[in-house]
C-alpha cells in the first residue's frame, strides 16, 4: 500500500507542474501579440468551436436517423431475451453457427437459409484486365468469391 502511494503522489506534482507552464506559455504569447490580433484569434477561435458544435451535431441527428446496424451481439440479446437463455450462451451458439457456415464455405458447399437466401462460393476465371492509369493489359488471376442470393420472399418483403 504505501509504495502505490509514493508512486501517485509523484505523478500528481508533475501533472499540475504542467498546467501552469502551458498557462504561462499561452499569456506570453498573447501579451507580445498586438490587440486586434489577439482579438482575431479569440474570434476565430469561437467561431471554430460553435462550427465544431454544429458539425457534431448534425452528424448525431444523422446518425440517429439513419437505420441502426444488427450486430451479431444485438441478435444474441434479441435471442435470449425471448428464449429465456443467459445472454453468454446465445452469443456462443451464434459464434459457433457463423463459424459453422464459414467451414462449410470453405470446403465449396452451398449454404441454403430457408426464409434468408443461399451462400456460395463460386469460382472466378483468370482474365485480362486494364491498367487504369498507363492503359497497359494486366493479368488478372483467377479467385474465389462468396455470393448471397437472397430467398424470393425477402426479396418479396422488402
């Protein structure tokens, strides 16, 4: 115990140290500066802070109106509220599915979620492709790619 309160007591001093050299530092500067310099600064500077406000704002306002992402943690509190299940063993079950599916997507096979849609990994041929900038023909090789296609009555909900 008393060495963690020898160890504080040393940070603090240094700490409040350092809050007065700032303030020392920033009245100098205003004191050499001429009046209606000083005057332009404090202006801008408050006009800064309330454009700041502003922005921060209207990215809340947008944020809040813009439609909230379901994360796979909102899915498992979802689930167990209404299944009665601890939240921990909903969101390992949801783990444990998507780890599933990407097993199964790694081996090549079609995933079919009846009501969502169906995954599948479908093969990309190697082809030829364009350099954006010099125009010059590039090599594209060949991949993989996962592809969702959604369920006729999702399409049909939304």
């Amino acid at each position: 115990m008393a060495k963690t309160a020898t160890k504080v007591s040393k940070k603090a001093p240094a700490k409040k140290a350092a809050a007065p050299k700032a303030a020392a530092k920033a009245t100098s500067k205003t004191a050499k500066a001429p009046a209606k310099a000083a005057g332009k600064a404090a202006a801008t500077k408050a006009a800064s802070k309330t454009s700041k406000a502003a922005v921060k704002k209207t990215a809340k306002a947008s944020a809040s109106s813009a439609s909230p992402i379901l994360t796979l943690r909102n899915i498992a509190d979802r689930l167990s509220e209404m299944h009665e299940v601890p939240k921990r063993q909903a969101n390992e079950m949801l783990t444990q599915v998507v780890e599933m599916i990407a097993k199964s997507l790694k081996k090549g096979d079609k995933i079919r979620l009846a009501g969502l849609g169906i995954l599948q990994v479908r093969k990309r041929a190697a082809r030829m492709g364009r350099n954006p900038q010099t125009g010059e023909p590039v090599k594209i090789k060949a991949s993989k790619k996962i592809a969702f296609r959604a369920a006729k009555d999702l399409k049909d909900s939304i």
